[in-house]
C-alpha cells in the first residue's frame, strides 16, 4: 500500500468538500460537514496528512490509510482505528 501523496491532493484546495468520517465498529458518528480546504501538507512527523480549513483547525488522515480517490473524491480507510474519511467535491 503506498502512503498518501499531498501533491495529488492539491487538487482539492479551494475546493468546497463535504466531509464525513465514518466508523466501522459502530461508535458515534459525526455529521457530515461542508468545508472549504485552505491548505494540504504533512504533519511535522509525517505520520498524518492535515486538510486546513483556516490556518489554525484541521483534519488530520494517517499516512497508513487504505486509500481510494477519484477527481472529485478522496477516501482513506484507517484499519488501526477503524475509521474512514471520505472527502467529496461539493
């Protein structure tokens, strides 16, 4: 599995995205949110890839996620946490 490449999700910045994260074990799940993306880069310790909406809040997506995207669309399944972040074009 190849880790999450920031430069082919660039395409999404200043895009306006619906954002849901899912969970596979059943937990609480959160709303789904419509977010315009300002930024896309490694975190510091290039474990996650962080999605800004502003330059302070952000979404963070572990480099190790199971991924699958389209042009309009970017999924990342993390296995660990068993949670999976769905980004779709609005």
């Amino acid at each position: 599995m190849e880790p999450i490449n920031v430069d082919d999700l660039q395409r999404f910045v200043g895009a306006t995205m619906e954002i849901a994260i899912e969970d596979k074990q059943g937990g609480d799940q959160a709303p789904v949110v419509k977010k315009i993306i300002k930024k896309i880069q490694y975190c510091p310790d290039h474990t996650h890839v962080r999605f800004y909406f502003d330059t302070m809040y952000f979404l963070a997506v572990p480099l190790n996620s199971k991924v699958n995207q389209t042009e309009v669309m970017f999924s990342a399944s993390d296995l660990e946490s068993g949670l999976t972040y769905t980004f779709q074009k609005v």
